[in-house]
C-alpha cells in the first residue's frame, strides 16, 4: 500500500531530472555558437594588438599550422601557430606558445614574430600567478610585456637573453624572478625556432590551404 507514494516520488524526480537535462542542453545549443563566435572575435583581437590587420589581407585565424618541437614546447605536445599573411606574402608568424614553468604554474602566451625576425609584440593570454608580484606580466598590470616589442636575437644579443639578476638586459619584478625568466626563456626560444624554420612554416601552411581548397570545392 505505501509503495505507489514512493514510485509516484521517483517518477516525479526523474521528470526533474530529465527536464533539467533538456533545459541545460537547450540553454547550451542556443548559446554555443555565440559563445564561440565571442571567443573568436576575443582571439582576433589579441591576434590584430601582435598583428595590425591593416598589415595582412589573410584570415589569420583560419591559416595555420601546428608544430611537434619539444624544445620549443615545453610540456606541450603540439604548438598552434598562426600565419599572418599580405598578398600572398609572409608578414608575420604568431605562436600560440606555453611556458611550463611559471611559478604558480604554466602561462600560455601569444608571441609575434615578423620576417625580419623582430618580435612584433608578446602578450599574455592566461596564467595563475601570485597577484601583485607576478601578475604584472600581464598588460593591463604593467609595461613589462610590451618590453619584448622591437626586440630580436641581436638586440639584445643572446647571450643577453636573461634577466638582470642573471646577467642579461631584462627586469625581474621585486619578490618575483621566476616567471619573468621563465617568460624571456620562452620568447628567446620561439625567436631561435623561427630563425631556424621560419620559412618553412609559411610553405607547410601553403601546401595546406591549397589541400583545404579542392575539399571546399567539392562542396561547394
């Protein structure tokens, strides 16, 4: 006799829970493609600060390409890069790049290298560090970021690719030396890496968009 209460109770919770599913999945349908779209407009912000637009004519976020190099890397397994382009032409590669070893954990960094093998800006795209002492890497904290702009492997020299604290040409913030040193390790590294692959970057992300276009053909 007091078994249908407690039936009538479990169908009851389980109509809950099957209409909470459908809201929740009903409410992420109808905002996920915003979502993405604010996150892409986000990261062709961040891409257009390192890159003016004015300075390409390519869909920089749609022309990629995605490296395996250990050293360059980190713990990561691959690393995005993103080709910016005018005319056909290379103007600037900007490396989607992780620093493993930032004092309060990885930091991931957008870094922008031009063809004349300058650095066109770095910037920090997250990170978890200690707030008031290595939080200034980020822009909106201090200058320390926009130092890199300009710089390259022979300005300053690199062997003067370091902090000051350890003989080189860049601050360390008071209480904080690991992440800006971690930082200037990871930059100085994608710089050594383009010199070596730079252009070669460029040709792999060719050969790709010319593989991409008979498949959109097709379709289209």
């Amino acid at each position: 006799m007091n078994r249908h209460p407690v039936i009538l109770a479990g169908l009851i919770l389980t109509l809950f829970a099957i209409a909470g599913s459908g809201l929740v999945a009903f409410t992420y349908w109808q905002t996920a493609d915003r979502i993405a779209q604010n996150e892409r407009d986000a990261l062709l912000h961040q891409l257009h600060v390192l890159v003016p637009s004015g300075d390409i004519d390519n869909d920089i976020i749609n022309d990629t390409v995605t490296i395996q190099a250990p050293d360059l890397m980190g713990h990561a397994k691959t690393t995005l890069i993103y080709l910016g382009r005018r005319g056909g032409k290379p103007v600037a590669a900007v490396f989607s790049q992780v620093v493993p070893d930032g004092y309060s954990g990885p930091i991931k960094l957008l870094v922008a290298v031009k063809m004349d093998a300058t650095l066109g800006g770095v910037r920090v795209v997250s990170h978890k560090e200690t707030p008031g002492l290595g939080d200034l890497i980020e822009e909106r904290k201090s200058d320390w970021i926009r130092g890199f702009t300009g710089k390259s492997l022979s300005n300053p020299e690199i062997s003067h690719w370091k902090v000051k604290r350890d003989g080189g040409d860049f601050d360390q913030f008071t209480g904080a030396t690991i992440t800006p040193r971690s930082i200037v390790k990871a930059v100085k590294n994608t710089l050594l890496y383009f010199r070596d692959h730079g252009k070669k970057l460029f040709e792999q992300g060719e050969t790709l968009e010319k593989e991409k276009k008979p498949a959109a053909d097709e379709h289209g």
